[in-house]
C-alpha cells in the first residue's frame, strides 16, 4: 500500500474511535456463538440491569424483565433453517436489533426505532447475523441460570412473535454468556434474595487531571497517555471529590453500604501475613480493539511518513487477532515494543498521582466488606467493617501490574489487618462481632457444622453460643 492509500485508511480508522467501554467487551459475537453450544444461551449484560435500577431510561424496553428476582430472561439461539422460516413473514412480527451499547426496536419511537429499511436490509442479509428468541426460567438461588431452567418462551406483549438480533464479529455490550454469570454477579443476587438487601453497582471511577485540567473521557486519558508530548514534565493528580472513592454493591434498609468479595479466610490472611486483595482497578487494556486503539493514537503521534508512522501503520492494516497475536509473540518486531514501552511509561507516571491519596479517603462512608466463598451455603460469610470503634480496618495501596500481552494496569490493592474483627450475620440484617481474623482457624470446623462457642467480648462474661439457623441462613445466639 502506498503512503496516500495508507494515509487515507488512517483518517478513515481515526474517524470511528468510540468510546473506551465500548472495547471493554461483554461478548465480542465471533463464529463461537454459533458453533459451541454453550453459548447459544447468553443474558443481558449488567449495563442494563444497572440502567434499571437506577433509573437511567436507556434500556426502557427491558425494564419489565427485572421486576421479579425469582425469573430471568435471556435470549437462545435460533437455528439457520428455521431463520430462513421467520423470514418469511418477517412483517408480522416484533424485532430488537442490539448494537455495541444501545438498540433500535421495531416497535420503538424516534431514535429507538428499527426502521423498515434496515430491517429489510437484515433480513436480507440474514446470513451476516444472529437470531434469537427471548426466553424465560425460574432462578435459581444456587447457581446461575442455564438453558436447563428456561421455561418458554416470551412474545412481545401485543402478542407478536419476538425475535432479537446481533451482528456477527461485532462486539455487543448488552449480553454476557452464562461463563460471565456464573463468575460473576451471583452472590449479589443471592444475598439480595435471600436478606432484602437492595443491590446497587457503585464503582470507584476517578476524575483524573492533567496538569491540573480534568481529562472527563476514560478514552481521553488513554489517548492522552499515548499522545503526551511532554511526559516528563506532565503531572497527573486526583480530583478530591468523595463520591469517586467508594465502592459498594448493596445497600442493607439502613442505608448501610456493603461491598462484596469472593474470597475465603485463607486468601486474605497467610502465614499470619495479609494478602494484598484487588478492590479496584484503572486503564485496563485486556483486548484486541483497544490494542489497535492504542496502535492508532501511537501513529498520530508522527508525522506523515516518518518511520515509526509507517511501522505502526502496518500494524493498523492487521486484523485483530493477528494483531494481538503478534503483541504476544516472543518474537514480534521492534515496534511493538517501542508502543508499549510508552504505554508502560506513561501508566507509571499516573500512580504517583493516585498515591496522592489519602488512605482514609478510600472507601469512606461504606460500612464494611462482605465476604463469601460457597454458592449453597452461607455459614462461612462474614464481614469485615471498613471502619471498627474508630480504627481504620484496611489499607490501601496503588500498584502497577503487567497483564494482557505484558501492558500494564494500575490496581488498587487492599489489605486487611489481622486483628480486624469477623462479623456474623444475625436476625433483622444485625452484625455481630465473632472473632479476630487472625483467629479464623480456631473456629472453622465449628463453623462448617453450624454451632460455634465463642469467646465473651468483655472478661466476667460467659462464651457466647451461636446455632445456624439454615431456613433463614443467620446465625442465631442462644
């Protein structure tokens, strides 16, 4: 390809850099989809059930589907030959087209509307896109919903048949496979159901400043990472605004604020040593389109048939895979280290500023961590209060690990102190102080059998005598 060919191909790839979450895929629609019966059954993505509970009115049309925790909804696949059947009166039913992050319905209004054109055009080319049925089951409290609990199968409420559609080799952010459930959102579900504890996704998402101006766009910072022209002499602080340094997944009636982990004693206390324990994460690349992204705002970096312009510019004319493939290989060129070397670099620049931080402003406000290890029983959960009779439980640290195809990724990284109390759960959502978590391994084996004698909190008391009341799954003191 000549330097104008190429020039022109890379304004054309400059001119569709979208947003920075939507390279974070849920599912990238690639021939699997099709091919491994496992992912023929896929749920709506977390995007959607957080829109519903907070309200957002981008996803309206799937509201319905989360006003009863005791169902799910998802969509399976329909086979070629009976595609080519609905096809045939494709005018007499309902259809809702799913992009990257948002939908056009054919029953919708305005900008949600499917129109007959693209439609047509679907139809048309059938071939180039998935279909699917939107399906119904019971949910399970142990276990993520599987094509095993689907029920039947739900027309659009007019009664017309109701078929969903996504773009093959396209990256649709709406679903997730069950996989992603199932490492997933599950014990924020159960806890949900089991104890009345409202679930709500609050994430850490920092407001990071470049010389003192806020870069607003996560996809803003990665170009600015790219691009900076002044590195060494750029300083990347963060805004002290208290709403952006918590996290939290339910909020008890109290208003109580709970972050959820999944991790057993033993992950978090070793060799009488705390374990460092992921809370957080920024600037996360961990797939092939953001790679080319990052490939992309390196070449805007030279100018127009320099020599690391047009190096970096045969890196744009890969596909994907190939690209990724290469990022990977032990042998890859030279290019591909000067990219992320830079990458790298500039990352390291942003943790200084993150340190800035000051420990107690981290987590501020939430009432403690709940941890949990086992999807069909709760006796072993407990939680860790962020904040105990005034002493500060964790400590937090930034760090900078290498991960996918060796670019780094800024984590925060918390550690709990061995003295910090256990709490177990009792009647009417109460917390009550166990034992210390250096002393967990005193009490398991009482613990697994649901009957544990513990030590008075005051001297001149008797121990306290706990039984598991496995119908309500609290711990009951006698």
């Amino acid at each position: 390809m000549n330097t104008t060919k190429r020039d022109k191909k890379t304004k054309k790839d400059m001119k569709i850099i979208k947003k920075y979450f939507d390279y974070l895929n849920e599912a990238s629609m690639d021939d699997t989809f099709e091919t491994n019966d496992k992912k023929h059954f896929i749920l709506f993505s977390d995007r959607i059930r957080k829109d519903f509970e907070e309200n957002g009115g981008k996803y309206t049309i799937f509201y319905d589907f989360y006003n009863n925790q005791d169902e799910f909804f998802g969509l399976n696949l329909i086979n070629r030959e009976n595609v080519e059947a609905i096809k045939e009166h494709y005018q007499e039913h309902r259809f809702t087209f799913l992009g990257s992050v948002g939908y056009r319905d054919s029953d919708g209004v305005r900008r949600k509307k499917l129109s007959e054109e693209r439609l047509e055009n679907i139809i048309e080319n059938s071939n180039m896109y998935y279909f699917y049925t939107l399906v119904e089951g019971v949910r399970s409290k142990n276990k993520a919903p599987s094509i095993q609990s689907i029920k039947r199968v739900v027309n659009s409420p007019d009664g017309k048949e109701w078929y969903f559609i996504i773009r093959k080799n396209r990256n649709c952010n709406l679903i997730k496979t069950k996989s992603r459930e199932e490492s997933g959102k599950w014990a924020e579900h159960q806890l949900s159901t089991l104890y009345g504890w409202r679930k709500y996704s609050k994430s850490i998402r920092l407001i990071i400043k470049k010389n003192g101006v806020a870069i607003n766009r996560a996809n803003h910072l990665l170009r600015t990472i790219l691009k900076d022209e002044d590195a060494d002499h750029t300083v990347f602080t963060v805004e002290d605004s208290p709403d952006t340094f918590v996290k939290y997944d339910l909020i008890l009636n109290d208003d109580r604020k709970i972050e959820v982990k999944k991790y057993k004693e033993d992950s978090i206390w070793k060799n009488n040593h705390s374990v460092n324990l992921m809370l957080a994460e920024q600037c996360k690349m961990s797939d092939r389109r953001t790679l080319m992204k990052i490939v992309e705002w390196f070449n805007e970096k030279y100018k127009h048939g320099t020599e690391l312009y047009l190096q970096s510019a045969e890196l744009m004319e890969m596909e994907l895979r190939e690209l990724s493939n290469l990022f990977k290989s032990p042998n890859r060129p030279e290019i591909c280290n000067i990219i992320k070397r830079l990458y790298n670099h500039n990352i390291t620049k942003l943790l200084a500023g993150f340190n800035d931080i000051e420990e107690s402003r981290w987590m501020s406000g939430v009432y403690g961590i709940y941890f949990v290890n086992n999807r069909t029983n709760r006796k072993n959960d407990f939680l860790i209060k962020i904040e105990d009779d005034g002493i500060r439980n964790i400590n937090y640290q930034w760090d900078i690990v290498a991960e996918w195809a060796g670019f780094d990724r800024l984590k925060l990284f918390m550690r709990i102190n061995g003295d910090a109390w256990e709490y177990i759960l009792t009647e009417g959502n109460n917390f009550v102080k166990a034992f210390k978590l250096r002393d967990y391994k005193r009490f398991e084996n009482a613990r697994s059998q649901g009957h544990m004698i513990l030590p008075p909190l005051e001297e001149g008391y008797d121990d306290r005598i706990f039984i598991y009341n496995n119908e309500h799954k609290w711990w009951e003191e006698i």
